[in-house]
C-alpha cells in the first residue's frame, strides 16, 4: 500500500507539478511513472518508520502522504532532469523528519486501536516514555563508597 496517490499530488500542489511525470512530452504524466515513484517513496519512508513502527500502519497520517509526495517528485524531477530547489528542499525536509522520527525525536500521531489489548507489547507502537521516579535506590555511589 503506498501512502500517496497520483491524486494527492495533484491535490497538494496542482495538476502542473505533474509536469515532472510528462515523458512523451504529450503534456500528460506518465501514471506507471508516477506509481513507480510513489511506491518507491513508500519503500523510503518505511525504512525510517520501521525502526521504531510495527509496519503496515493501521492508517495513514496525513504527514506520510506529504513527505510520499515530495519523496516522488523529487525522484521524479531528477528523473526528467527537470530537478528545482524547491524539489530538493522539500525532500531534504522529509527525510529529515523522517530521520527525527526514527531517533525519536519526533513521532506519528496515530490513533489508539479500541481492539487492542492494552496489555500487549504492540498496543504502544511509539516510543515509550523515560521513567524518572521510582524507589530509594539500594546501591549508590555514597553507599559503595570504601568498599
């Protein structure tokens, strides 16, 4: 399943940034160019979200499809040796939240399963929080002090 579609393209930027997919020069995008990309796009950004994601997501925000989008018509725009800065900024951008999201310095926002157990270890597929209270600690440096 890939995150974005020929549509969402169109949607985010309008039928013109299509013009990057036109490989007969007929003016019209070449969809099995555009789906190789997108595919290829998703491919991408699951090797990012894998480190810290149970893939397949249970649904896609909407931030996976801008960055699936970007991701595409950067490959494509290089593809067409039609490659801006604008197409290369935006990519560098997604692959830098991208790389963020797999640190953990940032996360998806995904909406709790009502069927999981809250018990399993995949109920909580993002990160999971530092703990920083608990009790008295049995051994510490003060305590091991000359021994």
């Amino acid at each position: 399943m890939a995150y974005a579609d020929q549509s969402d393209i169109a949607d985010l930027y309008g039928p013109h940034a299509l013009v990057v997919a036109d490989r007969d020069g007929d003016g019209v995008a070449d969809s099995a160019a555009v789906a190789r990309a997108l595919s290829a796009a998703t491919d991408e950004i699951d090797s990012y979200l894998a480190v810290r994601y149970t893939l397949p997501l249970p649904m896609v925000p909407g931030i996976l499809r801008q960055f699936a989008v970007d991701i595409a018509l950067y490959r494509l725009a290089l593809g067409a040796d039609v490659l801006s800065e604008e197409h290369r900024r935006r990519y560098e951008d997604a692959l830098g939240a991208l790389k963020r999201i797999a640190k953990g310095e940032a996360a998806l926002v995904l909406p709790a399963d009502p069927n999981a157990d809250p018990d399993s270890p995949t109920a909580d597929q993002g990160p999971r929080p530092i703990v920083t209270g608990g009790p008295e600690r049995i051994f510490s440096r003060d305590q091991m002090k000359g021994l």
